[in-house]
C-alpha cells in the first residue's frame, strides 16, 4: 500500500489524475474504473483539461462505473450517468458506446447485476480502478455489514449514506433508497486500485480502513488485503494516520 499526501484538493486531484493519465498513456486500451460522488470532480477536470491540451488520448479507453442509484432516469442530474456523462465522458473523447454504468431503471434488478459482470467480464476486468470513501468506509456502494465476497448487486443505502448524498438533492426524502454496485470480489480484482480522499471528515475512517481490523463492518478494510493500491489524500484526510503512523505516509 502507497500511501500519498497532498497538501490541498486540487493537488490531490493532479496526483490521482497523473496516476490514471499514466495508465491511459502506458496502456491505450485500458478499462478504468470509475466512481462519482464529490472527491473525483476535480480528478475529472484535471484530465480533461490534459486531454485538451492534446496529453490524453482517451478513445481507446473503456470505462465500468463502480454503482448507479436504482430508479433515477438518466437525464437526472443526481443520477450517476448523468454526472459522469457532465464531469468527464461528454469532454473528452471516449466513444459513448465505450462507457458503462449500471442500469438503475432495470426492470430486473438481479438480471441487470448479472449483465453488469458479464460486461466487466468480457472487458476482461479492470486494469485501474478509481474509489472514493464514504464516512461508513463504504466504497462503490458496498455499505458496511455485506459479504466481501458479493458481485454487483442490489443495496439498501445505511441512513447515513442517505443523509451524506442528501446535500445533493432538495431534501432526504428524494436520496434513492435503493443502489446497484458493482461487488467488492470485483474492485478487488481490479489489477490496480486508487484511494482517493479529502477533508477532515473522512480522517478516522480512512485510519480505520487502513491500519484497523478487515472487517465487512468497515468495507474499505478490505483493501489492506490488495497487492497494489495507491492511496492518494489531503493532508486534513491524512491527519489521524499522519499522528498514529506518521511512517506509512510516502
Ligand atoms: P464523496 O463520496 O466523494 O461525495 O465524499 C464518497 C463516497 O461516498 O464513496
């Protein structure tokens, strides 16, 4: 595990970004990952403002985005096709037909959950893998309390995930009740991961998810247990690791 700090955001976000843009330059054709949520905003725009300037070359690329919030239609603009269509895939030059989110209008969920691994299957896993944290410690939308070992499924969202994403819709009611995910079996056969985080509020977790026990009660625990992955922070996220074990920090 790499752990690297950064002093502020928009540093945290070239850092991760130079991490993703080596990927696409070494490796064209490569799978990415992908997650929504505020932390990868600036990640976003960091490689559209690369790929403008001519550095990236994002048309080979295809994309799996890691979870999408049962029934909201993708022309809502807190749906996770949405944000990613707004934040980066509509400014870049990734062929729409390359991308994929799950499809939270399925019918069918569990049908849509198997069609969703069969395409990571196929795309033959993901080489990089971009998360986010939650104040539960859950990445993607793997919630505290599931088995480690799921593959994309349906979720019911802990109260307080659905209070966090409410500062993104008019009130608590209008949060989704209800996400798909892509699993952990498959973020942790993702060939290489990237922690992003930032802000004072995801401190202790962050500690937790890194130096405590692996324990689905915290999810992100589970990545100790991966041979390869980065962890990208701002020092306020840093700040309960940096006084604990000041000597993991890169
Ligand atoms: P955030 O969400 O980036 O909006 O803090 C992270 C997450 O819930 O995974």
């Amino acid at each position: 595990m790499k752990i690297i700090s950064a002093p502020d955001y928009q540093s945290m976000s070239r850092k991760a970004a130079n991490i993703i843009s080596a990927q696409v330059i070494l490796f064209p054709d490569s799978v990415l990952g992908l997650a929504t949520g505020s932390t990868p905003v600036g990640v976003y725009k960091q490689l559209i403002n690369w790929f403008e300037k001519g550095d990236i070359d994002f048309s080979r690329i295809h994309s799996v985005n890691l979870d999408e919030y049962c029934g909201l239609p993708v022309e809502h603009e807190q749906s996770y096709r949405y944000y990613m269509d707004h934040n980066f895939f509509n400014h870049v030059n990734v062929p729409k037909a390359n991308t994929n989110v799950p499809n939270g209008l399925a019918k069918d969920f569990d049908a849509e959950c198997r069609r969703y691994d069969k395409v990571i299957a196929q795309l033959g896993g993901i080489d990089l893998q971009l998360l986010g944290i939650g104040h539960t410690g859950h990445i993607g939308f793997n919630e505290p309390d599931e088995d480690f070992d799921k593959t994309t499924h349906c979720v019911k969202l802990k109260q307080q995930t659905i209070e966090a994403n409410s500062r993104f819709f008019a009130n608590e009611d209008e949060v989704p009740k209800y996400a798909l995910t892509m699993g952990i079996k498959a973020i942790m056969q993702a060939k290489k991961l990237l922690l992003i985080a930032n802000g004072a509020d995801k401190a202790e977790i962050l500690y937790r998810s890194l130096f405590g026990p692996i324990t689905p009660s915290v999810p992100a625990s589970i990545l100790q247990l991966h041979n390869d992955v980065t962890i990208v922070a701002d020092e306020e996220a840093l700040s309960v690791i940096r006084e604990k074990c000041p000597e993991a920090i890169g």
